[in-house]
C-alpha cells in the first residue's frame, strides 16, 4: 500500500510539474525524464491494475454482502406497475428488439 502511495505522489508531482509550463526545475534533468519513461508508463498501468482489483474486491463485497435481500425485484415490479419503466421481458419488446436494424448491426450479426 505504501508503494502504491508512492506511485500516486509521484504522478501527482508530474501533472503539477506539466502544468507550470515555461519554468524549469534544475533538480530534474531532461535525460532523466527520458531515461524513466518506460518506467512510469508501466508504474503507471500497474497503479491502473491496482485500482481496477480494488474496485472489483470492494463492488464483490457490497454485492454479496446480503444475497438473501431481494428488494431490487420489488422496487423494480413496482417500477414497472407504475409506468416508470418497461418490462424487457414483454413478448412485444423482445420483437422489437429481434427486429432492431441498428441494434442487430451493433452485435455485428447484419
């Protein structure tokens, strides 16, 4: 976690140092820059990497936090009594999608 915090703060020091175009800090040398550019673009997509794993652990926890709770199918029937939306599952809908050019073409199947 630490490294992570590491990598953060350094990107974060490069969108600062980007946005203050026109000065130049003597401490950083350009053949630096050069030099660790492979390096940051793969730091970078291993902070990318980090973040999705922990996005997808913390979504897994919310979702299986109470399996047994099935108020979504009930605020979703009455949704549909209400008019607010359609059933996907009404036979005249699967129609329409069944015959939907553009929708047909997004698959790749026309």
């Amino acid at each position: 976690m630490q490294m992570f915090r590491k990598l953060v703060s350094k990107f974060d020091n490069q969108r600062k140092q980007k946005a203050v175009q026109g000065m130049l800090n003597p401490v950083v040398l350009e053949s630096e820059d050069n030099k660790n550019e492979f390096l940051d673009e793969l730091s970078k997509r291993a902070v990318e990497m980090f973040e999705k794993k922990c996005d997808i652990k913390n979504f897994s926890k919310l979702v299986l936090s109470d399996p047994e709770n099935t108020s979504h199918i009930e605020m979703t029937q009455e949704m549909i009594k209400q008019g607010k939306i359609v059933d996907p599952f009404e036979d005249e809908k699967l129609a329409e999608l069944a015959d939907n050019q553009r929708f047909l073409r997004d698959l790749g199947l026309i």
